[in-house]
C-alpha cells in the first residue's frame, strides 16, 4: 500500500475548499481519481490517528482529515495531545 495517492487526495481537500466537503461526505466522484487501495478507502470511511499513521499519512494531514471526517475532536483534543498520540502510534 503506497500512502503517495491517500496523501495528495488530503493536500487537496485541505487546499480546496470543493474538495474539503467532497472528501468529508466521501464524495466517490472525488475518491475515485485517486489510486486508493481498499484498505486506504478504509481508513478514510473510519479515520483514527492510529489508522493513518500506519497507512503512512503525513501527521498534519491526518490531523486534517481528523477535523474534516470527525469536526468534533476539535473541542475533545487540542494538536499537542494530537502529536504526542502520533508519536506513540509510530514509536517515537
């Protein structure tokens, strides 16, 4: 599984505002113009900080899909608690 194409398709949502509402209701039409593996389809439909960091995605951006999937984390966890979970996930 590359993390190439699941990366790209969340710098596009967190750069276009279209594709940030496309890809938070799992619009297929933008999913599908991405190379996306099933188990990477998976991780978008249900996201955890664990899931995306051992699909390969960028911390940062995996905070973003966080807030764009999950909007309400953002009054559950502020970016250090998110960092530092991204750091016990990837053994750091």
């Amino acid at each position: 599984m590359s993390a190439i194409e699941l990366n790209r398709l969340i710098q596009r949502a967190v750069a276009y505002e279209d594709a940030a509402r496309q890809l938070a209701s799992l619009d297929k039409q933008l999913i599908e113009q991405y190379d996306l593996t099933e188990p990477e389809k998976e991780v978008l439909k249900a996201p955890t900080p664990e899931r995306l960091a051992r699909a390969g995605v960028h911390p940062m951006l995996a905070m973003w899909l966080m807030i764009l999937r999950s909007p309400e984390i953002t009054g559950n966890m502020d970016a250090g608690e998110y960092f530092r979970n991204q750091q016990n996930v990837q053994g750091g």
